[in-house]
C-alpha cells in the first residue's frame, strides 16, 4: 500500500483541526513504511500508544472548539470519537498476544477506515460551522 497524501480535500478549514490530521496521517504512513511483517514489537507497540496518546488530545481540542462553536453535531461526532479509542484500545489490549501481522493488518485497516470515512466525511460536516468563527484555525 502506498503513503497516502496530504490533499486540500482533507481540509476541515481549521488550520489547527488540520494540522492534527497531518500528523496523524503521518502516523498512518509511519505504520505503513514499516510494513505488516516488520517482526519488531517494540515498533507497533510504540505506534499504538502514540496512538493512542495523539488522538486523546486531537479528539478533546476537536471537541472543544466544536462546543465553543455551538456545533448540533456534538453528540454524535464524540460517540464517533468514543468508538475510534475504543478500537484502538482493543488493539492495544491484544497487543500482548496477537499474531502481530494481524495486529498491524488491523491497525492499518482502522486508520484508513479513520481517514476515508470520519475525516473526509464526518469532520466535514462541522467545517461550515468552525471555518467561518475560529479565525481558520486560531486556538482558544
């Protein structure tokens, strides 16, 4: 499978909420470098925690600036959120004794899952709402 590709379709029209989404695209390629049958746990176990540690603080500044912008999608888009940690954390608790391409396979199928259908489609739908009050990305 080949890197994916930063496009301006991507985009959410927050500079901040897209650069998030960069690095975790970055991730999604670092995972894909390595390959399904990179034979180092270490690797994969590092990748899952940073993970899981970077959407932790991607999903609460997302949902923040969806709530400071009185977004009616709120609810629904952190039980979206809610669903990917929880994805992530199973792998994570099968990381101890699953078959580690498995592992990886999963992981790879999750995060393009993640990009085609939450970011490309999901993230979209709060961009008309973001884009226009928070400066194009300016942190609150």
């Amino acid at each position: 499978m080949q890197d994916v590709a930063w496009d301006k379709s991507m985009s959410v029209g927050v500079e901040v909420l897209d650069d998030d989404h960069r690095k975790l695209l970055d991730m999604f390629n670092g995972l894909l470098k390595a390959g399904i049958a990179e034979k180092d746990r270490a690797s994969l176990s590092g990748l899952l925690g940073g993970l899981r540690e970077y959407t932790t603080v991607h999903f609460a500044r997302e949902e923040m600036l969806m709530e400071q912008q009185g977004y009616p999608g709120l609810d629904t888009h952190r039980a979206a959120h809610r669903y990917f940690i929880d994805e992530v954390q199973k792998l994570c608790l099968d990381d101890d004794d699953s078959n580690e391409m498995m592992l990886r396979i999963d992981l790879i199928l999750l995060l393009k899952e993640w990009f085609i259908e939450h970011i490309q489609s999901v993230d979209k739908q709060y961009s008309p709402f973001m884009a226009e009050d928070t400066g194009n990305g300016a942190t609150h």
